[in-house]
C-alpha cells in the first residue's frame, strides 16, 4: 500500500513539474538550468519513494541514482569552471 501511495505521488508530483515546465515561465527557466532542473526532479522522486520503499531498498535506489548521476554533475562543474 506504501509503495502504490509514494508510486502515485510521484506521478502527480511528475506530473505537476512537467507541467510548470510545458509552461512559458517553466521553459524559460529550464533553458537556462537544466541540471539544476534534472537534480529538482530526480530529488522529488527520491524524496517520494523514501516513504515508499523500507531503508535497504531505498539506499540502493539512492545509490544507483548518485553513481549515475555525480560523474554528470562533476561534468557541468568542470564545464561551467572552464
């Protein structure tokens, strides 16, 4: 029941991101802060399944997202600084 209650949140709030960005406002921002944008929505879906999932199972969700995301966000970093 957790896991169907976090899965729905997540989709509404999804949703609801989605659609701030669909807006003229939402694509502005997001043009100008895609990874930040990226970081907001994968932290919303984190955040969401936290409630969703017993520890161990979420410490492995968390832990693939890190490792597939830092080397991106180092990337950006490194990107941004020159």
């Amino acid at each position: 029941m957790k896991q169907a209650l976090s899965i729905g949140l997540a989709a509404g709030l999804g949703s609801a991101y989605a659609a701030y960005l669909s807006s003229d406002e939402g694509k502005k921002w997001i043009d100008e802060n895609t990874t930040v944008g990226v970081i907001i929505g994968v932290g919303l879906v984190l955040a969401v399944l936290r409630f969703g999932l017993d520890g161990e199972s979420w410490r492995t969700v968390r832990g693939a997202f890190v490792a597939a995301g830092a080397p991106m966000i180092v990337r950006k970093i490194l990107k941004v600084l020159g």
